[in-house]
C-alpha cells in the first residue's frame, strides 16, 4: 500500500546536514554543562492529561495534542466531550515534566539539583515559516538553592556554552522582578497595574521611551507617574556605564539593598569568568513574559540574532504550587532550534571533524582482496578519518562529483587485478 | 493544583545515572558509524495515522497511541469509530519513518544512502518489567546498495561500535533467506509450508535439535522430509569449521553457487577487520521473524544477555511497497534498551571523564572573592575537570558524604576571610 510521503503537517524531516549541526549543538550543551556539575535527565514525550491542562501552561493548554483512551476505556458512543476520549497528551514544555519528574524522584535526587532536559515539545499551533509543532527544547535548572549562587552558575554555564559554540559577540542581559516592582512602585503606579506596566515597558526595544510613554498614556495611567517612571529611563541613558548604582541611587528606601547586592554579586562573579566575548549589563526594561518568575530574570541576546535566543529566571513560588513544599529555583531555556537555524544558515563547519576519504571498489574482487581494502579501512577510521567504502559505478566521474557535494575529497580508488 | 507525580503508566522518568549510560551509547554509536559514512537522521515522533495502520506493522499496529483530530475536525457526536476521531498516531518503529523520509527527500541524498536513526517508539503494550510503552530504537541502515558491500559494512560498523562500548566477546551469526529456503526445498517440504517450518526451526536454541524433530513430526510433516532437514543440522556438528561449505556440499545443485559466495564474501571481508574481541559464524538455524527479508540476515548475540542484542537484514522489497520503486536495502537494530540495562547492571564506568572537584563556598562571601572564585573553578573546568561549586552547608561532613556519593572524590573549601 502505498504511503504518504510527506510528514504530519507542520512538522518536518531532519535531513543529514541540519542532523550534524543538531548532534554538534546537543553534544557541546552536554559537554559545557556536565563541566558545571549539571546531570542530564528525561521524562517521557507523554503526561497524564490533568498535569498538561491544570492552568499552569496558560495558552499552551489550547495546543495539546492529545491521545485517546484505548481499549475498553475508550466509550465513543457515550462521550459528551474531548475530555471523555483522552487520557494521555503530548507534552507542549519541559517544565511541567521537570516539575513532575522533581516531586516523584526527590528522595533520590541531590541537593541541590541541577538539571539538563533536552528533547522535543509538541504544540499544534498554525504552521508558520520556521516553527513546527514538534521542536526540541533544552532546559537547564537549579532545583534548591536560595542562593544566587545558582543564577551565578547557570549564567556562567550558558555563557561558556555560546562561547563554545563559536558566538564572538553576545550580552547577558540581566533584572530582578523585585526591581522592576520597586520601579514601578516609586513612579507611583498602583501595585495591581504592575503587570500591565510591565508589557507596555516590555516593548521599549520596539517603541523607544516616547512610545512606552505614549502608550502608558493611552492606557490611562496618570501622567505623573508615568513622568517619574522615564525619567529613570531616561537618566540611566547617561548612566549606562553603572545603571544598578544609578538606580539604586534614585530610588533610594524604595529598594532593598540587599536586592542591589544580590544582583551585583551575580554580575561581578560571570563577568570574573568571561573572555571577552559576552557580557553581563544590567537592564531595567527587562520584563520577561512567564508571570512565575518571583526574582532574578535574564536573556541572552546575539547580535546575529536581532533577539533574544535563550532566558530565565528565578521562580521560587512554583515548584511548591505543584508538590506542595516551597523550592527554590532558577532556571534558563536556550533557544535550541533559533542556534541550529542560524549556524545552518551560516554554513558553519563543525571543528575538529575527521578527513573524509571515500574508497571506489571496482565490482568482482575477491574475498581476500575485499577483506584487505576494509582492513585498511579500518584502520584510517581508528586514526580518525572517516571512510566511506562504496562500489566502483560505471560513471566515475559523476560518482565522485556526487560525493565531493557530500564532503569526501579524496579517494582511493581498487581494481580487480589483472588475472 | 496538586500534579500527579508518577510518569504515564508504563512509563519512565530517566534518573541521571542512567541518562549518562544513555548519552555515552548515543554517543558511541554516532561517533562509530560516522566514521563509516553514515548520516544521522530523525523524523518526527508522529505519523499520519494511514502510514501507521496499512497491515506493514503487523500486530504493533493494534498498539498504537492515537491521537485526536483538533478543532473542527474533531466531531464527536457523529463519530462512529475511532477512526473518525484520529489524524495521527506515535509511531511504533523506526521503519516506517525510514521508508517514508526516503520517498520524501529521495532527490536529495545520496545514493547509496547510508542512514542513522535513534529515537523513542511507542507502543501501548501490557506494561512488565524491563519494557516500557516509550523506549529507543537505533536502526542504520544502507539504501539503493544491491552489493553485499552493504552488509559488510553495516556488520562491520556494528561490530565495532560494540567493541567501542567495551564489549569484550560476542558473535555475529549469519544466514540467508536464500540458503534457508535451499535448504527446505532440499529436504522437501512444501514451498507454501517453509514459513511453518523455519518457525519450528527458529526454536533450536531453546528445544534442541530433537525438539524441532518432534514438533515438525507433531505439526503433521513427512517423516522422509524432517529427517533429510534434521540429518543436515546433525551434519553440521561434525562441520562446524566451515558450516557454509559443508551446506553448499550437501546441497549441491539446490543451492546457488552465488549465495554461497555471496555469504563468504561478507564473512571474511567482516572477519578480515576483526580485533579478536568477536567472530561472524554462519547459522543455518538463524531464522529472524520478519517476513520482510529477502536475503541475508544476520543476529549479534552477546553471552551475558543470554540472547540477541540487534539484527537485522536485507530487505530489497520492502521499499518499493511503499514507494513503488524498488530499492534494494539492508538494515540493522540494535538493542539499544537492552545494551544501557546490561551496563546499568554492570555499574559501568565511563572512561576519560573529568575529576570530579566540589568547591564548598562559605555564605557572606564578598563579590570579589566570589569572582576570584568561580575564575578558579572556570579555569579547572577548561583544564577538563567537572567542578562543582556549592554553597557550604552547616551540616558539612553530611554535605560531602553526599556529594561523594554522586561522585565528587575532592573538594575544595572556600572561607569569608576574617576581617
């Protein structure tokens, strides 16, 4: 019977080259976070649907794939809903599974611990250029400490990791939540208009400061807070070099300075490590969307990019809503899919790769001799090349020109010797 | 709301002991057969539901995870059947992704394609020890090569990377589906009884040559025909050395002088390569359940298994079912569950992993020490070390029994100077 060739739309095949890239990328993120002490983990593509559609997930709740019930269990003629049919869905994140996997492993896991997933999410959203309904994610947290020594670590890890990965050029923008409330605060705006503060302040790099200003305007809010809010914008525009100590300054009371120490402590240990290639600038418009987040935020933004390709924060407040016992934590999810699209695009070339040598076999040699060239082979794939045996074709020179499109430069060529 | 802990039933959370077993074989086998020329591919997790269920699959076809129409799609009132409520469904192997990324990206590889595969299945099977409804499958497999070169390589390659994973002593069996079925037409019995037959015959390691004679005798065959195929198996004891030779003798004109050099060719050339660590022996008695296979055929048994950990096979019609073209092809799995179990058991170590160092930080650390700190450790970790850095705990001869128990055999420990 024939087959459909096509894959299940809006997902795709992964052909051989974008497979190099992808296996290059996930093993440099193992390498560099295993250095950190980081342990890998994997939870099944599968959750039982109640975790998947419990609020947490917000809009994702609405992008479920979701898996019918099966056997005896499956009642179609009395079904009144979707609910009735399914019990299984894909999952749409990695952090729900994390959570779940944290709560049903603790007693075996370290403390704190700090944790590698990467692997496929699953979201049936309308498919559109350059995102697919299944696409890997990569998440790495620090489950259990208070300390900002994990945003230090997790910072430092990622950091290295880019760098590993051949960015020359990136920034680790950095912000507590607890700041851009204390902002928001000492402009005067009311504590339950924070948030919709916060998405207009969010747009800044889009709109510029007039536009956040025209806009919070337009909201309603009233122009003497709105005044005092740019105006740290503003007066941080002339003190760039040292904004935390700017802000803090200006703010005086209205922020704690042990929130000011926290984050200095933080930018002073990364940038200790750095080699030049990043660095880590305070940002006070930083908002990041997930309303989780309770402290420290973060976003790395490539220049290549034109945005950012991997965040976090610390949320200390949702492991507890899921398992009952208040955690700590601090997490970064790195934009696995945006690195593998733009080293493809760049043409980039994996280093320390093994010459490619492709061996032509003319047709009708003997066992022995047969047996001689893979010995050969063999031993120039121990020293480290890669060697590609392949059957002499009538056409040679295509042949060759095929394989040279694949990589292989050089060949040795065998003949049957003369009889 | 609370999160039910446990994984989906049948299913489990990957700890990381066994994550790092995983990645290194991951590892291992990508590095192995890209010295061989191979490419790794993937395909997503889901399939359209008709590639799934067209009878190719066999009884996994009634294990599959179905998953549910979305939107409008989805009406449930008038649904019928199952059917009517499912577009797509996980895929319960590799194969049938292969066959279909084949015919989809056909005009862009390389031919002969030589292709990796390693990714989760699902099956919804009866839940018991050691298998799971989400596990790995490792397929590699050489399309559009009708040259036993194929198969040479492909054992060849699986050979080694077993050797890789510190395999010290397996066998490779090979047999034919040409030879098999020489054999049974030698004896006597029936073209349409020989699939009864070799799945008698399939059960000699576990019945004995006389349990094989008695349950052809009970299924029914001429007594004529059993003892001419049992007194060939008995031949064989006394010609071990050379089974192939001895098979080709006493067959004489029912078997193709080409099989036999066919299969020759592959032993020894596969032979010629070997390090001492394993041996490639004709089995007349190697049978393999899929029907599929055309020609050769081969198994790696592995002495602590106590059975197979991968086979595989030619299989120069299937792909043509699919695609309507014909394309010869010859594959192989490997036990890729089974082989991370056996090392798990064994308490297997990784070799050249890093010292393992935890840094154990003092609270109250000034930033600058802090930054001097984490310059220490990041220098350590380019060197090759895994470093750990952690804040000190009270409790600080706990706190290393514990780290010691994940590994950490030095640590390193950080006070606030005295001021």
């Amino acid at each position: 019977m024939a087959l459909s060739k096509k894959p299940v739309t809006g997902m795709k095949d992964i052909l051989p080259r974008e497979m190099e890239i992808r296996d290059h990328v996930i093993r440099i993120i193992k390498d560099t976070y295993k250095k950190f002490g980081f342990t890998g983990i994997e939870t099944p593509c599968l959750e039982n649907i109640e975790n998947l559609t419990n609020k947490q997930g917000g809009e994702n709740e609405k992008l479920i794939f979701k898996v019918m019930k099966r056997g005896e269990k499956l009642d179609i003629h009395n079904a009144e809903s979707e609910n009735d049919l399914c019990d299984l869905g894909l999952r749409y994140d990695l952090t729900v599974p994390l959570v779940r996997f944290y709560s049903n492993n603790i007693s075996t896991l370290p403390s704190p611990f700090k944790a590698l997933q990467i692997g496929p999410s699953f979201r049936a959203e309308r498919p559109q250029k350059g995102r697919y309904r299944q696409f890997y994610q990569c998440d790495i947290d620090i489950l259990g400490d208070p300390s900002n020594l994990a945003e230090i670590e997790l910072i430092t890890a990622t950091s290295t990791c880019l760098v590993n990965l051949g960015f020359k050029k990136f920034e680790v923008r950095i912000n507590d939540r607890r700041i851009l409330r204390a902002m928001a605060s000492y402009a005067g705006f009311a504590e339950d208009s924070f948030d919709e503060v916060f998405i207009i302040l969010d747009k800044m790099d889009k709109i510029g400061l007039d536009g956040v200003k025209e806009e919070l305007s337009a909201h309603g809010f009233a122009s003497d807070a709105i005044n005092r809010y740019t105006d740290l914008f503003e007066g941080l525009k002339n003190n760039a070099a040292d904004g935390l100590r700017y802000i803090a300054g200006e703010l005086g009371d209205s922020l704690d300075g042990a929130i000011v120490n926290w984050l200095d402590e933080i930018m002073s240990s990364v940038n200790a490590t750095r080699t030049g290639a990043f660095e880590v600038v305070f940002d006070p418009t930083l908002v990041r969307g997930m309303s989780y987040y309770t402290g420290t935020i973060f976003e790395i933004a490539i220049p290549e990019f034109g945005g950012s390709c991997g965040g976090g924060g610390r949320y200390d407040k949702m492991v507890g809503k899921f398992t009952g016992q208040d955690t700590p934590a601090v997490g970064f999810s790195i934009g696995f899919e945006r690195i593998v699209m733009l080293l493809l695009e760049q043409d980039y070339q994996i280093p320390n790769e093994g010459r490619k040598v492709a061996f032509l076999v003319e047709k009708n040699m003997s066992a022995d001799r047969l047996g001689m060239i893979m010995k050969e082979a063999s031993n120039m794939r121990n020293a480290g090349d890669i060697v590609l045996v392949s059957r002499m074709n009538k056409n040679k020179k295509f042949q060759k020109e095929q394989l040279e499109k694949e990589g292989y430069k050089e060949f040795k060529e065998f003949y049957v010797e003369s009889r």
